[in-house]
C-alpha cells in the first residue's frame, strides 16, 4: 500500500496534485483553483475523485474547488481555523488529526506562517507531504499573514519528517529561489548538484517538484538557518532579492 502524488499545472505557476491510493485506487486533488485543467486530469486517470484536500485559503489555491465538488460529488477537507475563508468544508482539522485516503492515512500539520491558518498533509504511506505555500523546493512562503517566528517553527516540523519524504509544494519557484539560494550560500556544493538537476529538468519541460526533504536539507537556505533570527534576516533578504 502506498500514495503516488502528481503534479497538475494550472495558472501561471500554480501546481494542484493528485493522489491516489494504490490499495483502493481512492483519489484525491489538492488545492485545486483552475477546475477545467483538473477535472480533465481526473477523467484521464480514471474519473473517480473521493476527496479534495486544501492547504490555505488563498483564491489561487482554491477557487476552483466548488466546481471540482460539483462535477464528482465529494467532499472538501480544510482547516478549522479557516473555515470561514474556506470554500464549504465537509470536515475540519487541526494539528494531530488523520485524513483517510482509501487505506491510506494523512497526519494534518499546523504550519502557520504563510497565512494563519496553512496546513500541510503528510502520508506515510508513500512518504508525500503536501506542503502549499509553506515549504518550496528551494525556497520557504512569504509571510503574508503569520511572524517569522510560527515560520520557523513550522519549518522546524517538516525538516523532522522523513528524509526521503517528497516534497509536493503548491508552485514553480525553484529556478527563482535557485538564484537567491546561491547568492546567500555560494559555496554549497550540495546546492549546485541541486541546482543542476532543477535546470535539466527544466529545460526538458518537467516539473522541478516533487523534491527529497533530504536535499531539502541540504541545500535550502531556509531549512539551514540555524535560529529564528537568522531566519528572520534570510526571509527579509529574500523579500527584497
């Protein structure tokens, strides 16, 4: 038993993943805000969609999803603390709580910082962590609503997670948090093996994510600041690059 996870572009630079249960061919999206290239997704991979999970609030995440709802009549799973800027939820969770995928199990994490009420959903069973504007590849969300510190502390509680998790965040920045990541840390040679593996990549026309929380690790800057002040300085510099 395991989940797969795979990427769907929408918009600019978005990705909405879809998941599925390899035990029970049970099926999920996540963050689904463009219903037209996700429910064409859905229909090629079989038809069937048993649930939608969301990460945060924020319209280029979600405003897609009571059409996605409509067409395969499932449920909307979201945080509690955000059900009223959420799209109808049919369950609510915080931190602590399961989410069921066929015979697979989601652990909801609080990962305030980005917006107050960001979750992430992660799935030991395949090691898939559902990360939205919280944790990029090479890169960390802007602090649109929470404090460096509720950022640090939820980067603290992904780099805790397995390292061979794969990291399936909600856009295409690594080409751009590349350029930042070798500004600030030049002599990484763990991050220029990474940065060209991202520029293979890319220049095929492939996704850069999902990543390995074990490159992660070692390569971005936001994962290696050591205190929250040093985070701090780090996500002022970004915001500024």
């Amino acid at each position: 038993m395991t989940v797969t996870a795979s990427p769907v572009p929408i918009l600019k630079d978005n990705y909405a993943w879809l998941l599925r249960d390899s035990d029970t061919g049970a099926t999920a999206i996540v963050d689904p805000a463009d219903p037209q290239p996700i429910i064409e997704a859905i229909e090629k991979a079989g038809g069937r969609l048993d649930m939608i999970l969301l990460t945060h609030h924020h319209a280029d995440h979600t405003a897609g999803t009571d059409e996605v709802r409509a067409r395969f009549n499932c449920p909307v799973v979201g945080a509690a603390a955000d059900r009223n800027r959420l799209p109808r939820l049919d369950q609510t969770v915080t931190e602590g709580d399961t989410v069921r995928l066929g015979n697979a199990t989601a652990q909801v994490i609080d990962t305030p910082g980005h917006t107050r009420g960001q979750i992430n959903f992660f799935f030991p069973d395949g090691d898939i962590l559902l990360s939205g504007d919280t944790l990029f590849s090479l890169g960390c969300g802007r602090l649109s609503e929470g404090s460096p510190e509720e950022m640090y502390a939820s980067l603290r509680k992904l780099a805790a997670l397995p390292a061979d998790t794969l990291v399936c965040c909600g856009h295409e920045y690594t080409e751009s948090n590349a350029r930042f990541a070798l500004a600030v840390d030049p002599d990484n040679a763990a991050l220029h093996a990474f940065v060209a593996k991202v520029e293979q990549l890319r220049s095929a026309g492939q996704p850069s994510v999902p990543s390995v929380l074990e490159d992660e690790l070692k390569a971005n800057p936001f994962l290696l600041a050591p205190d929250v002040a040093s985070f701090t300085a780090l996500r002022a510099r970004k915001d500024r690059f």
